[in-house]
C-alpha cells in the first residue's frame, strides 16, 4: 500500500494533520465585534474534524485555532473592508 500523501491547507502551509498541534488565538489577534463581520464570515475560517470527532475550529490567515463560541462574537484585523474589496468578497458600495 502506497503512503498516503498529507492533505494541505493552503499551498505551502502545514498538513491537515498538524492543525490539532495550532496554538489558540487570543486577544492579541481576535477582537470582539458586534457586526457581521466575524470569525464565523471571514474567508479564512474553517471547521475540522478533531481527534474524537470534536470540531476544530480554525484560521487558516493566522495558522491558529479558534476557542469553540469566540467565532460567532470576534474578528481580527485580516477581516477589513480594504481587504473585502480587494478580494472580491463583497460588493464594493457606492
């Protein structure tokens, strides 16, 4: 049987397997936000099955997790409106 080959996340990134090893995102990368703008909308978030099953939830921007609930209330700074533009992921206004 031929050796599996590791899956990637981005081109050049770690493979899927290291995610677990991530280290937990925290308030010198994530900041709470009140509008739509969160984790949970952003380009880079993503859902990973964990050891056990148990979700991951990850940054693919920051190459870090994501404490389960902190998706849905905070962003960082590679979540902006110059950055939305720039990448086509929303309208631009006006």
């Amino acid at each position: 049987m031929a050796p599996r080959s590791p899956r990637s996340v981005t081109p050049g990134s770690r493979p899927l397997e290291a995610m677990e090893d991530w280290p937990f995102r925290d308030q010198d990368v994530l900041m709470a936000s009140r509008s739509r703008q969160v984790c949970l909308t952003c380009h880079w978030f993503r859902h990973h099955a964990g050891p056990n099953c148990i979700p991951l939830l990850t940054c693919q921007l920051h190459q870090g997790l994501i404490a389960q609930g902190e998706h849905l209330s905070h962003r960082c700074q590679g979540w902006t409106d110059d950055l939305t533009r720039q990448r086509g992921w929303a309208p631009e206004a006006g």
